[in-house]
C-alpha cells in the first residue's frame, strides 16, 4: 500500500484560495462595469459632437444675431438695463461659440468592433489600478489605464495590444508574501473593486441623467420612428435664425434712421 | 488602497471631454429642451402627408397606409397645428371645423366660416356673426362682429355695424372708433374717419392725426406703410408709424428703398428733374430725368436701364466701366457685368470679384450663384466667386447630362432650382424637361423622369407623373408610394403647421 502524504490546507490557505476566486470573479465584473462606462462615455463624446456640428453651431448663430440685437437695441434706447442685456446676450453667444466650436465638436461616430470590446475587458481586468500590489504599482496601472481608456474612445484596437503586451512583462505577484499577508492584500482588492464597482455604477446613473445623454435617448426614440430628431431641431433652429436676422435687418434700419 | 475612483480611473485626455464644461452643459440642456418641443409634434408613424383621391382628402402614414380614409371635401393649410377642413366642396356650402396633425377631426365641423390660427386663437363665423375661437373650439371671443380678421400682435381688427374697432384677447375693445382700418405688414395701421387717414399701432393708440389723404398705395411693399399728402405737400409714413419724409413742394415721392434709407422723388412738371434723397432729407443725388430710368437700390447699387445698363452706388456715381454692360438687379452684393459677350462680377463699389470670362451668370441669391463655364458646363461659385461644387453635372458620373449645355440657356440650363435648395442633402433638377435630383455634390441621386418634383422631408419626397398624379420616392430614388393621388400635401416643417 502506498501511502500518498498530502499536506492538510490550513484555514488560512482555503480561504485564500476562496478569495482568490472571488476576485478573479469581481476583475470580471469590474471589468464589464468599466467597458460599460467607457463605451457610454465614448458614445456620448460621439454623439455629442454630432450635435455640436448639426446643431450647436446653429446655437452659436442664433446667439450672434441675438447678440447683435441686444446691441442695437441699447443703441436706440440706452439704458442700465439694455447695456447689461447686451453685454449679457454678447457673453452667452461668445459661451456658446466656444462650447460649439471647441474640441468636442471634433468627435466622430464610434463604433467598437467585439475585437476592441475584448481588448478592453482584458485589460482592464489585468490592469485596473484595484489591483495594484503597492503604491508604485499603482501608479503605473493608473497611467497605463488612461491610455487604455483613450485607445478604447478612438477605437484603436493596436493601441490597447501593445499596453497589455507592456502590461504583459510586469511582475504580478510579489515574491516571498506570506499567506496571510497575500489575504490580507486581496480581501482589500476585492473590497476596493466593488466600492468601484459601485462608484461606476453611480457614474453611470448621472451620466444618464446628463441632458446630453437624455437629448442621444430622445433622438434613438425618435429615429425609432423614422425621424432624424437633430436634422429637426436644425431646420427649427434654422427658422428662428431666420425670424432674427429679421428682426436685425428692422433694428439696423431703425438705427440709421436715428442717425446712431 | 486609495478611494478615488475618478482619479484612477480618469484619463489625461479623451473621455474626460464628456465631462461637460457649464456651456456645452447648458446648450445640451437647451437642445433637449427644443427637442421636447419638436418631439410633442408626432409626424412620424402617425400622419405623414394628406393625399386626394376622387376628389377627397385623407392622410396617410409613412408607409402609405391610411390613417384617415379620404372624406374631406376641403382641407386648408395647417397653421398652429390645426387646419380648417369641410365635408363639402362647395365652400359656398360648407361647414366647417378643424383637423389636427394626425388628419383626426379636433373640432367639429360647425362653422361657416373658419379662418387660420393666429396667436391662439382662429376667427369663425356662427349664425352669421364673427367671433374667435380656441384650440378646444370653445368660444373666446363670443360672435358679435359682422366681420374679424386675424389676431396680430395681441390684437385684431374687426367690424361692428358699418364702423371698424381694434379687439384685444378677451374681447375688449382697444383704441377708438374708425370708418375703417387697413392692416399693413408694418407695425401702424392705416385708421380712416371720412376721406382722412391717420395711423395707429396696435395697442390703438394714436400715432398720427387722421388728418391726411393717403395716396392709395398702403404697404405695396415698397418699404413704407403709406404715402400721405395733405395740399400739394406729400410724405412718407413708415412701417412704424411715423413721419419721416416730406417732400418738397413740386415733388412726388415715388419710391422708397428702405433697406438703404434712399427714398425717389420726381418732379411734378414734365421733363423734369429726379432727386435722390435719405431718409433725413439730404440730398444724395439730382439728374435730369432722361429715358434712362434708375431702378431700385438694393446693397447701395441701383441699375440705371437704357441702350447699355449701367450700375450706380447711392451718389449717382457710376460703378461700371464704359466698355461693360450692367445686367440685372443688383443682387446679393453683387452685379453682373458683360463684356465681348462674356460675364463676371463687380462688387458694391466697382471692383471685379470674378473676371468677366462666363459664357452665361445669373444672379446671387443666398449667396450662390450659377454660372455657365466654357467646356465645363453650369457650376456655382460663392460670394468669393470660387467654386462650390462639382463643375458640372454626369449621369452616374460618368456622362454630361447635355453634350452642349449652353446652346440654348432657358431651355438647356441643367438646374432650374437658383440658388441651390437642398433639403435634407437633395436638391430637385430639372433636365431635358424632366425632375431628378442632386445631392450637394451635384451627382445624381435620382434620375431626371418626373414631371414634378418637391423637396424631401424626413427621408421622402413628392414626385408627380405626366398624368398629374402624385407619388412618393425615398432618397434612394425608389418609389415608395406609386403615383396615384391627384394632389399630394406633405407635412413639410411641423414647426410651421
């Protein structure tokens, strides 16, 4: 009869390894959870460069003319009130030329390929700074996790391959740690990556509840039903341009007329 | 371990954009909160344009299925989101009530007559008198009146017995008692007691003692509400109701060209002199009336038209060389001039903005302007006089539609649509006799083989045949509703309905 020698696991050790498996379990979760978030970031920048470019910069117009109106008319009937509505109108028109003409006018459609969806999981799974071991670690994952947030917002698929692939040739695990301090170190990962879990998921809620997110879920409904909810509120934007360059014109020939 | 998750997780760059800044913040908000607006008005699955068949209007849905089966005798242009319609044909006969935006009836036919919403409120005739009505088609404004016209600027204009009053909302009567009032696109109306006029706004108070004769020619669209005379004296009274020229004995004031303040004045002896004034009375110019008469001026330019048309700035000075010839209006900032019989532009003061090297120009309007290009075909150039689009239009790009397109301009030019309309990124063409469409880089979208052909809304668009019926094609050309209605009435621009 041979007799195999098996060491008995010490509590210690099963409940490391359960917890090893509970945190393999929550970097999956916390993983989708920030896909989830970064895709929705993504889409939002995405749209909302849309409406900057179809609508916002008919916004900007609308505001100029408005602007110009409100200058006119503290012309023809100077007064504390008609100077401080001019300058106003001016500072709303010169806020929303900017807010319209800025970078994130720039952002084009996104469309994540299931290749650049997988990418990401991954690494965010193996790179999430949660799952640092020590301060120095974490700041590198926090470095390398921006850049895979960037590489996922252009869709650049190359960009995430080569930050895990740096990721790849860093130590995972610290040599000659202790059971009990490796315990320690992972009930605090876990701890720490459903606090995010839930931070994200907060996140997510105000994100939703940002107008722009509301305007993107009202223009989805609306093309549900066959209308371009944006090319809409253009042509309406469009005519009230029209209805004050009217006005403009009306006022400009008041103006010449007093001679101001 | 840290508990800042935004810190760790936050790029340096890229998403942190969605982070939106107060203004980006705020004009979201703002869309969202137009878009609300937009989006109460349901077009979509419900109603997409109303269609006659044997002489009755129904609507249909974007899919071509009716929503109301066609039974209206009469249906008049939506306005506020309601249009008046009758059973009858006979408008003589008819009763009427009025639809809304899904082509339902929202107010019983009962009336017999019903005008336009304006400003909430639709003016109707009941039991022969007139009264005005709300969007539930409850009485407003109780039927006293023999006649009401539509509410402006918070009032309007209706008759009592043989004497005309202003009415406010809640049907008082605002200002005094007149033998008639004539509305005008101005501000003022015209108040007449016996022969004499005066002017009020349209609160009804008093802007200028009925006290004048006015020259009957009231808002002709010549940018005054009216000329006044009182003797041998005349004036001009603004849109607003004021006085703001008097002429000088002797002189007839003849024209206004408001947008430059240049009011023409001719003298009242025959072979007399012109005179050019601004709208304080200072001289800008005098001629010697000739057979060479100055047109209206329109961006400071007026076309003097004679044997070779010229054009002149606000100082009667001449703008174009002696070797070219002005031809049209000036328009958009820019006239055409011609030369050796080719074209180009001059701008406000004279100088050229394109050489004269066209075969054939028509005018700026919006800002383009189509021109015909030797051995390059009809093409558009912008105010800067550089081009905006492909120079000329092929069939699936490969061949030009006319082999000669500039033997004959009126019959061979390619784009009756000037300047370029689009809608939706289409523009309607017309080729050969025959509609098609462009997208904005002048390719053909759709081929030139309808008889009628107007603009696209959400995706869709009315064409006609050669028999007078009307369908439905989509942007890929592709007939979506066979022409088979005798008229088709589309629900362009909700906003506007």
């Amino acid at each position: 009869m041979v007799l195999e020698i098996v060491r008995k696991q010490t509590p210690e050790e099963e409940e490391l390894l359960r917890k090893r498996e509970e945190l393999a379990s929550v970097r999956a979760a916390l993983a989708e959870r920030e896909l989830e978030l970064a895709d929705f970031r993504a889409q939002l920048k995405s749209f909302e460069g849309r409406y900057l470019r179809q609508v916002g910069v008919l916004y900007a117009e609308l505001d100029d003319w408005e602007a110009k109106i409100a200058e006119i008319e503290a012309s023809l009937k100077p007064s504390t009130t008609a100077s401080q509505r001019a300058q106003e109108t001016r500072k709303r028109a010169e806020e929303t030329h900017e807010a319209t003409h800025g970078e994130a006018s720039k952002a084009r459609d996104f469309q994540p390929s299931a290749d650049l969806k997988r990418l990401f999981r991954e690494a965010a799974k193996r790179i999430h700074p949660d799952f640092a071991k020590d301060e120095a670690d974490r700041e590198l994952r926090t470095r390398l996790m921006a850049q895979v947030n960037a590489a996922y917002s252009q869709g650049d698929a190359d960009a995430l391959q080569r930050i895990l692939d740096e990721f790849g040739n860093s130590p995972e695990s610290v040599q000659g740690e202790g059971v009990g301090a490796e315990l320690v170190r992972i009930i605090r990962q876990i701890h720490q990556a459903k606090k995010n879990i839930a931070a994200i998921e907060q996140e997510l809620s105000c994100l939703r509840a940002s107008e722009i997110a509301q305007l993107k879920q009202d223009a989805e409904t609306a093309e549900q039903d066959g209308r371009d909810l944006l090319a809409e509120l253009a042509a309406d934007v469009r005519e009230r341009i029209d209805g004050v360059k009217k006005k403009h014109k009306a006022l400009s020939a008041e103006l010449k007329t007093n001679g101001r | 371990m840290a508990d800042n998750h935004d810190l760790l997780i936050l790029p340096e760059q890229g998403d942190s954009s969605i982070v939106l800044s107060e203004p980006r913040s705020n004009l979201a908000a703002r869309g969202r909160k137009d878009a609300s607006e937009i989006l109460k008005i349901d077009i979509g699955e419900r109603c997409f344009a109303g269609v006659m068949v044997k002489g009755k209007w129904g609507f249909i849905r974007k899919n071509g299925t009716f929503i109301v089966e066609p039974k209206y005798g009469i249906v008049e242009h939506f306005s506020s989101k309601l249009a008046a319609f009758s059973y009858s044909t006979d408008r003589n006969e008819a009763r009427w009530g009025y639809l809304d935006l899904s082509g339902c009836v929202s107010v019983p036919e009962q009336f017999e007559k019903a005008g336009e919403f304006c400003e909430g409120l639709a003016a109707v005739m009941y039991n022969g008198k007139h009264g005005y009505i709300r969007r539930d088609g409850t009485f407003a404004i109780e039927p006293r009146f023999e006649f009401a016209q539509p509410f402006r600027d918070g009032s309007a204009v209706v008759r009592i017995g043989s004497k005309a009053r202003l009415v406010d909302k809640l049907g008082k009567y605002v200002g005094g008692v007149f033998d008639a009032i004539h509305q005008s696109s101005g501000r003022a109306l015209e108040v007449r007691i016996g022969a004499k006029s005066g002017f009020v706004n349209r609160q009804g108070e008093l802007l200028i003692d009925p006290t004048y004769e006015v020259v009957r020619d009231v808002d002709g669209g010549y940018g005054w509400s009216a000329r006044v005379s009182w003797g041998d004296a005349m004036g001009l009274i603004s849109y607003d109701g004021n006085l703001i020229t008097i002429a000088e004995s002797g002189w007839i004031i003849t024209r206004y060209d408001e947008p430059d303040g240049v009011i023409h004045l001719c003298s009242r002896s025959l072979n007399g002199h012109e005179r050019f004034i601004d709208r304080d009375g200072k001289m800008l110019f005098e001629r010697k009336t000739t057979k060479r008469a100055v047109g209206s001026f329109n961006g400071g330019v007026a076309l003097v038209s004679c044997d070779f048309p010229y054009y002149i700035d606000k100082n009667g000075k001449r703008l174009t060389e002696d070797s070219s010839r002005a031809i049209g209006k000036f328009s958009g900032g820019r006239g055409i001039v011609e030369s050796g019989g080719r074209y180009g532009y001059i701008d406000a003061v004279g100088n050229h903005i394109t050489p004269v090297q066209y075969l054939d120009a028509n005018q700026f309007m919006d800002g383009y302007a189509q021109v015909l290009v030797e051995n390059d075909g009809w093409q558009w150039i912008d105010i800067n006089g550089d081009r905006v689009a492909e120079p000329h239009f092929k069939e699936n790009g490969n061949t030009p539609l006319r082999a000669k397109p500039f033997d004959d301009p009126w019959e061979t030019r390619p784009v009756r649509t000037i300047p370029p309309h689009f809608k939706e990124g289409f523009c309607s063409v017309l080729v050969n006799g025959k509609w098609g469409y462009v997208n904005t880089k002048c390719q053909v979208v759709v081929p030139p083989i309808y008889s009628h052909a107007r603009s696209f809304f959400n995706g869709i668009a009315a064409v006609g045949d050669e028999n007078g019926k009307w369908g439905f094609i989509d942007s890929a050309g592709e007939l979506v509703m066979s022409c088979q209605f005798d008229q088709v009435r589309t629900l362009e621009n909700p906003r506007s309905y």
